[in-house]
C-alpha cells in the first residue's frame, strides 16, 4: 500500500471476548468462566488460523486454536485492576482511568427515588424497572408498552439504566432526550450509573416478536480525570473511534466514532479508517460477541462470530502499512456457557503486531488493562505521561 501517512496504532476490543477467570472470579460469581475457551469446547471447535498464528492459542486454551512455538506476534494476557466487570470500567482502565469503586448496580431494581425523578423529569411514566433480558422483557412488556406510551425501564447485572421503546410510539430522536435526561438528570449522585442505554425496538412481526433494532445509544459518564485519550489530543494526535467507543467516553478525546450495524459494519469502517490518509490513533470496538451473542448465552452465534472476525484480520493487516501497530483485546468476559447472561470478571487476551516484524514474544500476564494505553502514548512519543501502566512497545518491536 503506498501512502505518505505516518505509522499509526490501532486497538481493536473484541468486546466481552475474555480469556480466563481472574483471581477475584469467585467474587463476582463468576468462577470457572472463560468466554473463548469454553466457547470453543461447547462449540465443537473453532477455526481461527489467523489470530491463531498471532498467538491466540497461547494465551488460553481452545479448542481448534493449538498453540504455536512460532507466533507472528506478541501475545499475553490482562488482568483487570479495576473494580468491577463492565464496559466502561474496562475501556477507561484501557487508557489509564483506574476505579475502585464500582459503579451502582440495582439487582431488586431502581429506588423510588430515582424513578420518581424519572417521571418528574420526563413527564412520563414507565414499565418494569427490573433486573431483565432486553430481547425478554420487550416480548413481556412490548403489547403494553405500545398501548400506553410508557417507556420499558430496566437494568442487569451492569450498571446500566436501559430505557426500550417502540420506535412508531417514541421516535428515535424523542427516545435519545429521554436518555440524555436520564443522564443529566435521574441517574446522578450515588445512583450516576456507568451507563444510560438507549433500546429501540419494533414490530411486532406476524408471530408477535418484538425485535430490536441497530440504533442502540449508549450515555456514559464523563471520565473523572485525563485519559490517555486526553494525553493524545493534547499533544496533537487525533484518536478516531469505531462504534460506541466515542459513546464510552462520552466523546472526550475521541473525533469520530461511526455507529456500527453489526460486527463486520464495524470492521469495513475499521478497515476504511486504517487505510485512510488521515494520521491518529484508530479505537475500534465489535459489540456483537457481548450485545447479540453473549448476553442470550449463544454459544454457536459466539463462536461463528470469533470465526467471522478471524477470517477478516489479514484485511486489516494489508490495510496497515510497516510501523503500524495493531493491539487486539477485549474489556471484560461474557461467558455465553454459564447459566449467567451477565459479563464474567476475566483475564482479557492480549494480541500485539507491528507491521513489518514478523516474530512475537510473550508478553506475560499485564498487572492492568492501562498497559495498553501507555503502549500507545509510548508510541506517539508520550511514555510515562499517563504513568498508570507499563509499555510492550520494546518487547514487540523486537529490542
């Protein structure tokens, strides 16, 4: 590929994608959970040769994976120092942003308190308010929901306000100011959950399913202190994001984050960003191992989709040009062979290549997701300006 731009680092999170339970699984309730690994066994195996020559299969086991003596890359693994198991938790930790505190949770539901603010706020009342599937409760709640206009209120195991409504009763753009009061305004204080998501849905169709649809939107906290990302932009470099990393952030530092429809929209606008011109740090995150396959514990949709996403990695290699450095990872686990549909506390994979150096090292256990970000500051020049993790970037350049 001919190209004047200059080297650029990418990190694509496969999200939920983890890689073994951490020390601390079994207070979550998640002991014995491996995402990739398990997924692979129910599913009979899985064919990854491409990120399996990366070094895959030497990070944990998996079935149809083998380990290689010869990776094309480094590869290792992350322990979460954070507190907690969600999204947000594990991509600010990624660029620096440790918690020890988790967010709020609701298993029995939110406080009159807070839904009391709802109505107040939006004028509006609402259905369920509960601990719940999305896909489940829309089917429960959908027939009353669309004969009254109330949204569908719900959360899980995450800290989560989820606001579902049919896109013909509460357009999409009305559903989006019910979120952002949400935001601003209900969820705030010691109920500020880490994240407000919007849950379109129509139908139904002529079996009576409610379905959802792509144009989820997710509200997140601002970022308590400067990120990496704040690190980057103040020093110059622009950091493009792909689907709902600018939302995670709540576009602090990010300059773009194209909405993705499903895993492989995703990558045709990873690949588009990756072979553009323009120089700057490429943020990328597939949701649909966490949101279509992991949360209804499909174990067969998880592992066509590792597979779909594997057969597409030599794209992004040959959109790269020598210097590039691609970072693949994931945020937290969401082990689809548990009787839980809820993330799972995991070690995250950790996949790094440069272009142009053909030969990996392992890179071991990483104390915190932050040694991530602080390889790529440490690769735009800024090592130690974040100061909460430790860079690779030696180890994969190879000395």
């Amino acid at each position: 590929m001919t190209t004047m731009r200059m080297p650029r680092a990418i990190v694509l999170v496969l999200d939920s994608v983890g890689a073994g339970a951490l020390p601390d699984a079994g207070d979550y309730g998640d002991e014995g959970s491996n995402t990739i690994g398990n997924t692979s066994r129910a599913a009979g195996g899985v064919s990854m040769p491409n990120l399996g020559a990366m070094g895959l299969g030497n990070i944990t086991d998996v079935l149809g994976v083998p380990p290689t003596e010869a990776p094309t890359a480094s590869w290792g693994r992350c322990a979460e120092e954070s507190a907690g198991k969600d999204t947000t938790t594990g991509h600010w930790e990624m660029v620096g942003m440790r918690l020890d505190k988790p967010f709020p949770t609701y298993p029995q539901g939110f406080p009159p308190k807070v839904m009391d603010a709802w109505t107040r706020e939006t004028g509006l009342g609402w259905l369920g308010n509960r601990p719940a599937s999305g896909t489940v409760i829309i089917q429960e709640l959908g027939d009353e929901h669309v004969a009254t206009g109330k949204p569908i209120v719900y959360t899980s195991a995450d800290s989560v306000f989820q606001i579902a409504a049919h896109e013909d009763v509460i357009p999409i753009e009305e559903l989006y100011r019910l979120c952002g009061i949400a935001r601003t305004r209900v969820c705030v204080g010691e109920h500020a959950v880490g994240r407000i998501i919007a849950r379109p849905f129509i139908g139904p169709d002529a079996e009576g399913v409610y379905t959802r649809t792509h144009r989820r939107r997710d509200f997140a906290l601002e970022p308590p202190e400067p990120t990496g990302l704040d690190i980057l932009a103040g020093a110059g470099v622009k950091s493009y994001g792909i689907g709902k990393i600018g939302e995670i952030f709540a576009w602090r530092g990010i300059c773009e984050s194209p909405h993705s429809e499903n895993n492989m929209h995703g990558f045709d606008n990873l690949l588009a960003r990756v072979g553009s011109d323009e120089p700057g740090f490429v943020f990328a995150n597939l949701v649909d191992f966490d949101m279509i396959w992991g949360h209804r514990n499909d174990v067969e949709g998880y592992a066509r989709g590792l597979e779909a996403v594997d057969a597409r990695i030599p794209e992004l290699l040959d959109a790269m040009i020598d210097g590039d450095l691609l970072i693949v990872t994931a945020d937290h686990g969401c082990d689809p062979t548990t009787p839980s549909t809820d993330h799972s506390r995991e070690y995250t994979p950790l996949i790094a290549k440069m272009r142009g150096v053909d030969t990996g090292v392992a890179l071991g256990t990483r104390r915190t997701f932050a040694d991530i970000g602080e390889t790529v500051l440490d690769f735009y020049g800024l090592a130690g300006t974040c100061g909460r993790g430790t860079s690779f970037l030696t180890e994969v350049r190879g000395g």
